[in-house]
C-alpha cells in the first residue's frame, strides 16, 4: 500500500527536516499524500506545495493548534486550511510573537539558573520557524551545558521544572473555529487517553470533525478504543507518524500510513459540510 502520512513537522515548528526534504521523504516512501502540520504555523506549506508540483505526492495544507480545555492543553489538527487567509496568517503571527517572547523568558530564567545560553542563539537555531522549547535545548546542548534533549526538559524547561514558562494557548472553541473559517477540517489530535476522549462531545459541539486514531504514542488497544468510537459516532478518523525528523524519537515519515481513501473522506467532508475548494 502506497498510502499516505497526515502529521508532519517542519523546521518551521520543531523539526529538523525543511519543507523540502519532507516531500524528498515523502517520496522516497511512495506515499500518495502527506500533511504539512507544523506547530501554530503555516509557514512550511507553501515551500511544500511549490516543491511537490514536480514529484508525485499531494501535499496537503495543515496545522497543528495548541489549545486549552478546562486547565489541560490539547492540540487540535486542521485539514485542508486555506493557509493564504489572512485572519489566519493574523492570529499565528500573534502566537509566533508570543513563542517568542516565552523563550526569551525561559532563556533568561536559564540564565539566572546558572546556564549561560544565548538567545541570539536560540533564534539563529529556530531560523523562520516558531521558537520552541527544542530549539532552546537544542542550544543547551551546544553548549555544553546538557548531554541531551531529555535532560533539558527534564530538569529544566519541562512543565514544571524550575526555568519552564507557560505558553499562550488558544481557547478549543477558538481553534476550531479558526479552522473552519478557512475551509479546514479540524481533528483532535494524539488524544492518547480516555480521559480526554471525555471532552469530545464538547468539541463535537464546536465543530470538531475528527480524532487521531493511528499515532506512535497509541497502544495497539486504544488505537482499536478509538476506532471503534470514531466509526460508533460518526466522526472521522485520520493518523500519521507525528514525524519530528531526527527529533523526539518519532517514526519516520511513512511508517505509519493510512489508505489514500482518508483524503478523500477528508476532501468530502470539507465540500459537504465547509463548502471548501481546494486551498493549495
């Protein structure tokens, strides 16, 4: 099966492959289709798309929202999103600002911590992207003041630990809202435990579309628990290999695949019920 790959990162979150050489990978695993799904950003999708109009993979627009629910932080995906919409491109903009004041925060709390790392730095690592936590333990690294990405987080910048700082989130009903103003599909991403498959019917009520089912992070048994759920209450179930590059331990692209067909339902359920055209 040639299949496809529906959540992908890019240097412009976290991830250490280029717009381009994600399509390269994509490629070299024969997939049909993949999503570009970067972290409150939407700045990878065009590179991807002007890139794949020479190779055969379709590459859809995507992104992947941080948001609050009831004092606990989910993550909410959106399919098909017409990435030139310029409210969307607006409240983005406003979160990549936020990042990146947050991690001047956490570089100066760092700092006063007894580890002497530059901003300056951190930035030159993030380049374009949206300034996250691993580009500042990346830059930790660098210097010589941890051995790994664990270490930074667990001592130091993981929620909780002493030099952590809290990012700005969207509200769920916002982020979903957001998606389908632009013609997207909006799924609840990695749901990874029933707890939080406690808040569907809530999000469902928001406009929510879907549910992760095939990520790295599931066990075969709740992958099998969420299946069930999507297909008992008609919500769409989509996957992918979460894919960071070199990063986070994640699969690499293609290692979790899903049958093209899961495009298509995407595709009918946006002219159904968003009335969308195709953004790309």
């Amino acid at each position: 099966m040639r299949g496809v790959d529906l959540h992908i990162h890019t240097v412009f979150s976290d991830s250490t492959l280029t717009p381009e050489e994600v399509v390269d990978e994509a490629v070299k695993a024969d997939l049909e289709a993949i999503a570009i799904t970067d972290h409150d950003s939407i700045d990878g999708v065009e590179p991807a798309l002007e890139y794949a109009k020479d190779y055969p993979v379709e590459v859809i627009p995507g992104v992947e929202l941080a948001t609050t629910f009831g004092g606990k932080e989910i993550h909410i995906l959106g399919y098909f999103v017409d990435h030139r919409d310029r409210e969307l491109q607006d409240e983005l903009r406003i979160l990549k600002l936020d990042r990146l004041e947050r991690a001047r925060e956490i570089v100066t709390k760092l700092v006063k911590y007894g580890l002497p790392i530059s901003f300056e730095k951190v930035k030159k690592i993030a380049g374009d992207g949206v300034v996250a936590r691993p580009h500042i333990a990346k830059a930790m690294i660098e210097e010589g003041l941890v051995s790994s990405y664990s270490e930074a987080f667990t001592r130091y910048i993981a929620d909780g630990s002493p030099c952590c700082v809290a990012k700005r989130m969207l509200d769920y009903a916002r982020a979903i809202e957001l998606v389908r103003g632009v013609c997207g599909v909006p799924v609840l991403a990695h749901p990874k435990d029933e707890k939080t498959m406690s808040y569907i019917p809530e999000l469902v009520s928001c406009g929510l579309a879907g549910v992760e089912v095939w990520h790295p992070d599931h066990s075969s048994s709740f992958t099998d628990y969420l299946l069930k759920y999507t297909e008992k209450n008609a919500l769409m179930a989509t996957g992918g290999s979460d894919c960071h590059g070199a990063r986070k331990g994640k699969p690499q692209i293609g290692k979790f695949r899903l049958p093209f067909k899961t495009v298509e339902d995407l595709k009918k359920y946006r002219q159904e019920h968003l009335h969308g055209s195709d953004p790309s």
